[in-house]
C-alpha cells in the first residue's frame, strides 16, 4: 500500500488573483479548476513536482461558516499563516527571474546557517521562504 500528502490547501482572498501569481509567475501548472456553483476546485501543481497539488482555495461557505471565513481571510491578510517553502536549485538566480516576472520579495537572498534564502508572498498575504536545496551538493 502507497501514502503519501497528495495536496495542501491554501486559502486566497481571489482565485483568480492566486492562479495568475502562481502560474505567470512562479511557473506553477494548473491541475484542476472546476466549479460548483460559487465553489471553485482550483489546484496547480509545480512542473518538477507532478504528484504534490497545491490547492488556491477561498474561505468561503459552505466549507466555513461566514465568521470563520471573515477571520480565515483576516489572518492571511496578515501574514498570520505558517510560511510554505519553496525549494529552488539557485536562490540568487530565482530570485532574479520571478523579481522580473513581478514577484516582490520581503527579503532579497541572504546566506545565512549555510544556506541561502529569500522571503516573499503572495497577493493574498501567504509567506513562502525560497531556499536553495542543498540536495545533490556536497
């Protein structure tokens, strides 16, 4: 028997907002987008990563009651949730192409603990550190 996360959700204030920075810009795919109604399935996933999805989900009924959406899309607007990391083979050189794509960045490339590393988020507030994979490297 295989397990394994498959998808990780992540709450947005605009799908559509979200797909345009994490495809335009980050270079993500999309997966899946499908409606319900109001209800929209959107996932995209990262090209040299196909089996993991990350899902572009509003806080929104009838998932959440109104008030627990209202205070989901206040504690992401603050920068409230646990950042996500993005691993990059180059942090200096991704950090170069997505600034140019129009990714703005809470904290340039740093080396620091022996690893270099940038801050950035997204348009909804999501914190995601970018490090450099020190996979392969000896």
């Amino acid at each position: 028997m295989s397990q394994g996360v498959g998808m990780v959700g992540l709450y947005v204030r605009d799908q559509d907002e979200a797909l345009e920075f994490y495809v335009d810009k980050l270079g993500f795919r999309v997966h899946t987008d499908v409606r319900n109604g109001d209800y929209r399935w959107l996932t995209v996933q990262h090209p040299d990563q196909p089996s993991f999805q990350l899902g572009l989900f509003k806080p929104q009924e009838p998932v959440l009651d109104a008030a627990t959406a209202q205070t989901a899309r206040a504690i992401v607007a603050k920068g409230g949730m646990p950042p996500l990391i993005l691993d990059v083979d180059d942090c200096r050189a991704a950090y170069e192409r997505m600034s140019g794509r129009g990714v703005e960045f809470t904290q340039p490339p740093e080396e620091r603990y022996g690893n270099v590393d940038a801050n950035f988020r997204d348009p909804s507030g999501n914190g995601w550190k970018m490090i450099e994979s020190r996979r392969g490297k000896h």
